[in-house]
C-alpha cells in the first residue's frame, strides 16, 4: 500500500465534507420537515398528513400530471429530433456538417431563464406579427392558454436539449466501424436498411442514456418554466418544481412543500432504477 | 446517390439550420431598433435602427459588477470542484477497502437527489446561522457537484497505470506529491471536461443563487437579468440588449473552445 492510513483521509475527507453537508444532511433534514407542518419558523410533527393532503390537493395533482405530460412529450421529441440531428452531420465530415453540428448545439449554452425570454418574444411579439401579417389565427395569442403555454416551454426545451442529445446519438453513431457499412453497400443494402438494421442496433445503449437524461432534465425543469409562462394563466403550466418553490417560498409551507419535494425524489429514483435494471439487461 | 437529391438534401439541411438558428437573428435584430421598429415588424430589420439599447441595458444591468459576480463564484467554485473531487478520487483509486465503496456509492446515491428535494433544508440550515452569501454559493455548488466529478476522475485515475506511482514512491516522493506532480497532470483531458461541465452549469445557473445571493452587490447575471426584465415590462428593446450582453461571452468562449466543449458534454452524459 503505498497511500498510508492518514493520507488517504486527507485525500477523500472534504468531499465526504462537502457531500455530507450539502447534500446528505439537507436530505435527512428534509425527510423529518415533510412530516412536520413547518412554516420556516415554526414547526411540529404532524405524521403522514402532508402527503395525505397533497394527494387531494389538485393544484399539486395537476402540476405534478403536467410534469409527467411534459416529460413524456418532450423525451419523445428531444430524442427524435436529436436522432436526426445526429444522422445529418454524421453522412459526410466537412465544413457544412461541422456548422450544422455548431449550429444545432448552441442553444444549450445559453441558461434556462435567458432562454425562457428568448422565446418569449418569440411567442408573443414574433408570432403576433407572423399571424397579422399571414392572417393565421394558429400564430395568435400564444403563451395566454394552457394549451399554448405548455407547448410553448414543450418547444423551447426541444430547442435547447436536442443538440446535447444529439451529440450522445453522435458519439454512438462514429462507434460504427465504418467497415460493416461499406460491406452492406457492397452488398447492395439500400439507405434505410442501413439504416434499421445496422444502425439502430448499435444505438440501443444511446437511447437509454438519452431517454433518461431528458426524462431527469424535463422532471426537475423549474428556469424554463419561471421565465416563459411564470406558471400563468393562473397556475396552468406550473410544474411541480415550480410547485415546490411557490409553496416553500411564497406561500412559506414548508413541511408542505417538502412533502412534494420528497415525493419528485421518488419519482426521479425509480426511473434511475429502471434505467439502471435495463441497461444491466442488456448487458448482462 | 443522385446529384439533384443531394443538392435537395443539402437544401433542406440548409433550411433547417436557419429555422434552428432564427430565434439568435431576431434577439439581436430586435436589440438593434426602437420600440417602435418591434412595434412594426419584429422578424426583420426596419428603418428603425440604433445602438444605444446597449448602453442603456449595460448601465441597468449593472453589467460589469453581475459579470464579475458571475465570473468568481464559477472561477472559485470550479477550482475547488476541481481539487476536492481530483484528490478524492485518486485516493478511491488506488486504495481499495470497504471505505472507498461506501464513498463511491454515496456519490452514485447522492446524484440522484434532486436540488428541489434538499432546497428547503439546505436554506434553512445556511439561514439559520446567518450564512448566505457568496461564500456559501460557492460551497454549495461544490458539495452539488462533486459526486459527478469524483465518478468522472474516477474513471480517469483507474485509467493511469499504478506503476507511475511505485515508480515515483521509489524515487522517494509522497503520495501528496505523486499527486500533484505526476498523476494529476497525466488527466488533464479530464480536468478539461470537469471544469467545462461544471463552469457551464454554475455560471447558467438561476434557482440557486436566487435564494443564496439575491441581494444588492451580490447579483449573478442570470439574476440580474430576471429582475431587470421584470423593470422593463414591455420595453423589449432593452431586455433583448441585456440578452444579447449576457449570452455574447459564452457564445464567443464557445467557439474558441468548440470541439473540447463538445467533447466534454458528451463525456459527461455517457460516463
């Protein structure tokens, strides 16, 4: 053993620190509030009762509904666009695929409540203009329902995730020796048989990673939200991180709002887990 | 395949890309007008043409100190990232016992977790004994982001061959030394990608500097921006100047460090 006892620790002790005080202990904290009425001054143990309640409360089921409404649209469409994405700039290696590559990527460097005004604007000045000027009544009014609001951040989050996900579908893509594909060309396989059955095969461990990637990201989505709709019309595209923060830190139920909080772990774990069974599946 | 689907196919990749790249135009067009040419036609230029957004966003920005602000709490939370996660890592790398796992299991556990989940307490705890502030900031966004970190060199560390160490502990250097000197060095690709992935996410973020620095000097662009689009309601040309200010330092670091940016994101995902 060449690291010695005490060396080790002091190698490994602050970031056990630093995980145990900003993550475990909050975490352990946290478990105990959602079961207390706390308001950020007071608190005392009320048992179950916070999950009792949120479990009739409809502004939390609704919210928590539209979450998994908008992960399951948008995991369907960041991973087809990225897909495509992805088969575009990888068919040659040259000056255009590699400015389309820069192209597709850049909204994701930009954060979420920068992006949530970006389209914004879009929504309301641009597209009041495009449905004045085409007289298309589809381009009217967007971001003033429910319905345009959702697929507003819907749109704005295709926007920023699809060339992340694309670059995963890239890297999975470039793996294909290039051999195999010219061997099925030799042997006459057309484009879209390259496609289904040499392709997709190799890109099943790219769709676990990014279906559960956008699954986490869109489940925890809070800047996006805040920025684009604020939740309005009256509370109808709020989601539940967003529910999480108005309860805690507007409406200041705290126990309440960890319960919630508590609840999206939950949620957020099992699907890691499934994930986590799957890929072990493939390659067990 | 023929020439004239080819140059369909280009076409169309072409138009593509614009429609991808359009919400970028009309920020920075609209930056460049008056209310009343936005008032006109949003999509394109008009008549309506000036510079002066700018100043104006960039003074109610406040935009030197936000992109100070800004740029220490990801400097130094980065390094410390960097350090803490490195050196743990290395140690988990090269002694193998029951403590290691458990660390290596608590950093696969807590990255589950998410923000939202420990927010409340974690602003309480800090609250309570009075410590939010930039400081704070910058320690919470270690403890968030060294898991990830530490299971990112991890993989690089195992990666870097033991005999290096024996090599140097022969020539009689300590294991601290080892480190700094000979192993570190050795994953600098690594140290490349955490630094990037990590200054990417602490610079863009919002949630959390909202609830630890949301007061007057300790304001991060992201902040700044939000607030001062709430000021200028309906005063577009302004927000979208402010806009245009903040997004330019990243697109322009983005295209110095482009295949590195990328290669990193990748990396951090499929890892």
């Amino acid at each position: 053993m060449l690291i010695k006892k005490h060396q080790y620790l002091a190698f490994i002790l602050p970031a056990v620190f630093f995980i145990l005080l900003i993550i475990v202990i909050p975490f352990l904290i946290g478990i105990y509030y959602s079961f207390t009425d706390s308001n950020g001054l007071r608190s005392s143990f009320i048992g179950w009762k916070n999950f009792e309640v949120l479990f009739q409360d409809s502004t939390f089921l609704q919210s928590f509904w539209l979450t998994v409404k908008f992960s399951f649209v948008s995991v369907i469409l960041i991973n087809l666009v990225g897909l495509v994405f992805a088969l575009i700039v990888t068919r040659h290696n040259n000056r255009l695929t590699k400015s389309l590559r820069t192209i597709f990527f850049m909204p994701n460097l930009i954060g979420g409540i920068l992006l949530g005004f970006i389209w914004q604007f879009i929504f309301t000045s641009a597209f009041q203009a495009i449905a004045a000027a085409f007289h298309l009544d589809f381009f009217k009014g967007w971001l003033s329902n429910s319905s345009t609001g959702f697929w507003g951040i819907v749109i704005l989050f295709v926007w920023q995730m699809s060339g992340y996900i694309m670059l995963i579908y890239i890297s999975f893509l470039n793996a294909i020796p290039k051999n195999t594909i010219q061997a099925a060309v030799l042997d006459g396989a057309k484009a879209t048989q390259i496609f289904f059955f040499i392709k997709l095969p190799q890109l099943a461990p790219a769709f676990t990673i990014s279906l559960f990637l956008t699954l986490a990201s869109s489940f925890k989505l809070y800047e996006q939200n805040l920025a684009l709709t604020n939740g309005g019309p009256y509370r109808s595209t709020e989601m539940i991180s967003m529910y999480i923060y108005n309860t805690a830190f507007v409406n200041f139920q705290q126990g309440y709002a960890q319960a919630a909080g508590i609840i999206l772990f939950l949620c957020v774990t099992i699907v890691s887990f499934i994930q986590l069974a799957l890929s072990r599946k493939r390659e067990g | 395949m023929k020439k004239s689907t080819k140059i369909l196919l280009g076409f169309l990749f072409g138009i593509i890309a614009l429609f991808w790249f359009y919400p970028f135009i009309i920020v920075i067009i609209n930056a460049l007008k008056g209310k009343r040419g936005i008032f006109q036609n949003p999509l394109w230029f008009t008549r309506d043409f000036t510079f002066s957004n700018f100043k104006t966003a960039y003074q109610a920005l406040d935009f030197t100190s936000s992109f100070f602000n800004s740029l220490a709490i990801t400097v130094a939370s980065v390094i410390v990232i960097t350090l803490v996660s490195a050196a743990a890592a290395y140690a988990l790398s090269r002694v193998k016992g029951p403590f290691s796992s458990i660390l290596y299991y608590l950093c696969a556990g807590t990255m589950l977790i998410p923000f939202q989940s420990i927010m409340i307490p974690l602003l309480s705890l800090f609250g309570k004994v009075n410590f939010l502030n930039r400081t704070s900031l910058v320690i919470m966004n270690t403890g968030l982001s060294v898991s990830l970190s530490i299971i990112l060199f991890y993989g690089a560390f195992q990666g870097v061959s033991k005999t290096l160490d024996e090599a140097a502990a022969l020539d009689g250097a300590y294991p601290f030394k080892t480190f700094v000197y000979i192993i570190f060095p050795a994953v600098s690709p690594m140290t490349g990608t955490v630094v990037i992935l990590n200054a990417m996410k602490i610079w863009n973020d919002y949630l959390l500097p909202s609830l630890v620095v949301n007061k007057d000097g300790m304001y991060t662009i992201p902040l700044k921006m939000y607030s001062f689009f709430g000021e200028t309601n309906s005063q577009w040309q302004l927000a979208l100047a402010g806009l245009v200010l903040s997004v330019v330092p990243i697109i322009i670091l983005f295209l110095l460090l482009q295949k590195q940016v990328m290669t990193s994101v990748t990396e951090g995902a499929i890892k």
